[in-house]
C-alpha cells in the first residue's frame, strides 16, 4: 500500500515537472517570437481590410480568385505610379534636407538664441555652429560601414517582406481553411458569437482604413501645396508625412507637423508662425469636421482607449505597435462586445445612469 502510494506521489511529482517545464518552454518560444506574432496579426488585419473589396467582388459574381488579383494588382499599380510620379521628388527632398542638415541646425539654433539676448548664459548654450553639427554626423568610413550592415539586415527584411505579403495574398486567396481552424477553436455553441465578432472588427477595420486613406490624402495634398507656397523645404517629405499621420491616432498630428515647422524657423520666423497656423486650423478642420464624418459609426472607439493602447504597443513593439494599436481597439471591442456585453440584457437606463456619473448625483438605497 505504502509502495503504491509512493509511486503516485512519484508520477504525479513527474508530471508537475513535466508540464512546468512545458510551460516555461512556451513561454520562453513565445517571447522569442512576439515580433513574428505582431506580423502575424498585422497579415491577419491587412487580410480583413483587403478581404473587404474582394468579398465586394465577389457579390457581384467574380470568381474570388479574380477579385483577389484584381485588387491586388489596384493596389500595386497604385504603389507603382505614385512611386514613379512622387518618388523622385520625395526622394530629391529627403536628400537636400539631409544635406543641409547642419545649416538648418545653425539657422534654428541662431534664431531660438536670439529669443535670450538678454540672457547671455542660456543664449551661449543654445547656440551651436555648423562644425559641430557635421562634426556629430558619422563620418564616411563609419557611413559605409553602417551601410554595408544594412545592406545585410535589408536582405534578411526582403526575406520577411515577400513571406509577410505572401501571408496576406494566400489569406485573402483562399480563407476558408483559416476560418475553419478560427471557429475550430471555439465551442459549438461560441461560434456564433466568434463569427459575429470577427464580422464586426472586418467592418471597423475596413471603415479605419477607408478613413486614413481619404483622410490622409487631403492631409497631403493641402501640406504639400501650402508648405511650396510658403517656400518650405522638403514639402514633398513633409505631405507623404501626412498621408500616413492619421494611422497613428491623435499623436500623428505632432509627427506630421513638428518637423516642418521646425524646418520652416529656419528659413523665417514669420514663415514658422503661418506654419503652426495652418497646421492647427488642418488639425481642427480634419479632427472635428472630416474625420468624424470618414469615420462615421464604423470605429466609436474613445480616444482615452486608443492613446492607452498606443502607449502600450508602443513601449511593447515599438513603431509597429504603435500603428497596430487602432486596429489592437477594434479587435478588443468587437470580441467585448460579442462575449461579455451579449450576455447581459439591453439596459434602457444607461444613459441616465452614465449622466448621474458625470454629474456626480447620488442614487438613494433601496432597503
């Protein structure tokens, strides 16, 4: 009795080690893979969004296989005029600005130092000279070395480019079994809600990216045009900026808008001042009049949720998780809403009782 007892005691402690070992595995394979999971989940957005003009198509008697090349081949011709039209000037720009960097440097310094004549100490700190602007610049060797280690690391990301396209194609080509290993994973009676879930973050995705796009297209236009008008160096640089500003919520404003205002102090504090006008009144026209309207109903996601999810992608993943993290919200509120707020009945009163919050009234007790 003694020897059995013993021997279970033997195999149950064997298999807590076992699966603790198993598990701290996982663990450890998961963390050593999170980027490859953030590209999995961006090949699974990019597939939703995508999916959504195809399945258009589709309704409208086309083959999913010719729906799935016809915008497919949209979308290259797209990237290859714009490339060949655009690409040429952004590229001169990007180059200039890069080049006379260090004037640019002593330009804004000179301009900001003399905001401080009458404080001497603060105005010689500020104060900097082209030398030394180049002289912080890496030198040639150090360029070329850089260089050659990119041209390494840029095989490796080609590598990860076509494997990462090749995921959203076959995605979009052929979903059925990708959605039936989706459902597998849920219980029978769950997969109703699953599908509605999924159904609902292919919408607000389709409606994010719809927006961007308009959106971002007017931001690019109206800056590029303005900032030539005004003389403004890089406009080009500065209006592809815009176009991809809207993706990372309410902090692209500032990317989109800081760099050329800082570009146009050096030419003219005047220029500079017309500069951060114009942005403002872009930032007020486009975030309360058009981008609500793009939006409409499809991404009722707060802001407060957003910024916290940009927050928190971006320390995780950095860039890439900061232009995951909209569409990180709609996954999050679309799967909410489907298997925890559908369990509870519709409450008629919510808008009375979030009004009693805000205005801090206090419900009497019922005894």
């Amino acid at each position: 009795m003694q020897s059995n007892t013993t021997e279970n005691l033997y195999r149950s402690l064997v298999k807590v080690i076992l699966l603790t070992a198993g598990l701290v595995i996982l663990i450890w394979f998961l963390y050593q893979i999170l980027s490859v999971l953030l590209l999995l989940l961006l090949a699974i957005v990019l597939a939703l969004i995508i999916n959504n003009p195809v399945t258009w198509l589709e309704k409208k008697k086309v083959k999913r296989a010719w729906g799935s090349l016809m915008v497919f081949g949209t979308i290259l011709l797209t990237l290859i005029v714009l490339g060949w039209f655009i690409g040429p000037k952004i590229s001169e720009q990007t180059s200039g600005l890069f080049r006379d960097l260090p004037e640019y440097g002593k330009s804004l310094s000179g301009t900001v130092s003399s905001w401080f004549s009458d404080y001497p100490d603060i105005q010689k700190k500020i104060e900097i000279d082209a030398e030394s602007i180049s002289e912080s610049l890496p030198s040639v060797p150090k360029a070329l070395v850089k260089i050659g280690n990119f041209s390494l690391s840029l095989v490796g990301g080609l590598v990860v480019l076509i494997v990462f396209i090749s995921m959203v194609i076959y995605a979009v080509a052929d979903p059925r079994p990708l959605v039936e290993l989706y459902l597998s994973v849920f219980p029978p009676a769950q997969r109703g809600k699953a599908v509605a879930a999924l159904s609902k973050t292919s919408v607000m995705l389709g409606g994010w990216i719809k927006a961007n796009l308009i959106g971002g297209t007017i931001e690019a236009v109206l800056v590029t045009t303005f900032l030539s008008i005004m003389d403004v160096p890089g406009a080009f640089v500065w209006g592809a900026l815009a176009l991809f500003a809207e993706l990372i919520p309410k902090i692209g404003f500032y990317i989109m808008s800081i760099p050329p205002i800082l570009v146009a102090l050096t030419v003219d504090p005047v220029t500079a001042l017309w500069v951060t006008v114009f942005f403002l009144a872009l930032n007020e026209i486009m975030g309360d009049m058009v981008m609500p309207k793009l939006r409409s109903s499809t991404m009722n996601i707060h802001p407060v949720s957003t910024l916290f999810l940009l927050l928190a992608m971006g320390s995780a993943f950095g860039f890439l998780g900061a232009l995951m993290a909209t569409p990180f919200a709609a996954i999050i509120k679309s799967y909410y809403e489907a298997f925890y707020l559908s369990r509870f009945p519709k409450d008629h009163k919510m808008e009375e009782h979030i009004e009693d919050v805000i205005q801090q009234k206090i419900q009497p007790e019922k005894e």
